[in-house]
C-alpha cells in the first residue's frame, strides 16, 4: 500500500532546518546509542531482534505516518513494529524539538525517533538501538559524536533481490522507488567515514560485531576494506538495474 503525505511541503521546510530541544541533547549525551543504517530488506531489523533478546538493549520503536501493513497475515501492532502517529502529531513534535531525528522516507511517508525512546532506555540501564536513514544519521553524528555508526547491506545484489521478493510481490514501481533511495544510502555510507559496515552474510557473526564494538574492539581495516567492495559493486548493479528494467 502507497502511502500520500497531505503536509509533504510542511515536513520538508520544517526538516531542512531541525534542531533537537537543549533537553534532548542533554538526554542524548547520556545514553549510549547504536545506529543501523542501509537498504530496504538489508537485515537490520532482524540484527535488531537478536540484540534485544541477549538483554543489554533497547531497541527503539520509531514514529510514523504511514498506516499499518499486515505481514504474513499478521497485522502490526502500534508500539510493537512503530508508534503509529499522524502527520499533524509528527509535526507539532518535530517543530518542538521532541526527535532525536526524522525523515521522509520513499518520498511517502515520515519516521523518526522520539526522544521518549531515549528516556525508557536510560530508565531501562541499555543501550539504545535502532534503524535509521542515512540522512538521520548524519544529523545525530553532528550533535553526537560518540554514536556507534554501523551501514549494513546484504552480501550481493542477488541475495539482495530474493530477499526483497522474500516479502511478498511488490510493484516494479515501489521496487524501483526503494533502490533509487538505495543508490542514495551507498554513496552516503561511501562518503562518510563514520560508518562501520556490516556485510550482512550472518546474523550471529553481524550480531557479534557490534557487540565486539560497544566492549572497544571495532575497527578492523579488512572488514571495513570488503564491506566497501560489496557497496560499491551493489551500487553498481542497482545503477545498472535502475537503467535497463523500465
């Protein structure tokens, strides 16, 4: 289901200039956040789950506009997979300051995260962890230096595929709409040296990565080395589907 923003233009002035609240920086300062992002069906949600279950944390539930789907005849639940808003409550939050950070997404609908997730997970003693746009991203590195920035993508653009096709037959129209937001998200990861990638082949060894990150052992030249390989070929093969599939 395609989604319409009735207040596009009103999310697009009031997210060109956004600022979070001193309050929120303040609570951003203190809790300790770890950040996935990359394309749609990469796996993040999945490395999400697994972390939550090992107990150390948070996994944030996102705001949205768009309406619920039902997945594999299940209907999803508000406060489960998001926090089911309207666009005006969206707005009177965002222009108050109350998101950690916000984006449209698919140019069809706005998610973000309220900064009362951040508030449950101080209460809560974990670490915070959610899925975010690369555009969220670069936004909360400028006022939160410290975050642990992780880009995640699966192993190949074929594995990519089957994994997309996974959820069900969607339109070439939206498939399309999704990997010219991927071509975005690949050369923002290339182009920011923040990141560290995740090459997506194993969700226990994905899993154990970041917990190696937040314990100090992150950096590792030869994965960041093949996870760059793997962008840049996936980059090339979306630009190469986007030109020869109409």
């Amino acid at each position: 289901m395609v989604n319409d923003l009735e207040y596009l233009s009103e999310f697009q002035a009031v997210l060109q200039n956004y600022h979070i609240s001193e309050v929120g920086k303040k609570l951003l300062a203190k809790t300790k956040l770890v950040l996935l992002a990359g394309p749609s069906s990469s796996g993040r949600n999945t490395i999400i789950n697994a972390l939550k279950e090992g107990g150390g944390y948070h996994a944030i539930v996102s705001d949205t506009t768009r309406a619920p789907r039902v997945n594999n005849g299940v209907p999803e639940k508000d406060g489960v997979e998001y926090w089911f808003r309207t666009e005006q409550e969206i707005l009177s939050g965002l222009r108050s300051g109350n998101f950690l950070e916000a984006a449209i997404i698919h140019d069809q609908q706005v998610s973000g995260i309220s900064l009362r997730e951040l508030e449950k997970a101080q209460q809560e003693g974990k670490i915070a962890v959610n899925e975010i746009e690369t555009v969220g991203m670069h936004n909360i590195i400028r006022v939160k230096p410290d975050v642990f920035a992780f880009f995640v993508v699966p192993p190949s653009f074929s594995v990519w595929m089957e994994r997309m096709d996974s959820r069900g037959k969607m339109p070439e129209l939206e498939k399309r709409r999704r990997l010219s937001s991927a071509v975005k998200e690949f050369d923002a990861a290339l182009a920011n040296d923040y990141y560290r990638y995740i090459v997506n082949d194993s969700f226990d060894h994905s899993v154990k990565y970041i917990d190696d990150c937040i314990a100090g052992d992150c950096f590792d030249e030869k994965r960041q080395l093949a996870g760059q390989s793997v962008i840049q070929n996936l980059l090339t093969e979306t630009n190469m589907y986007l030109n020869t599939v109409k």
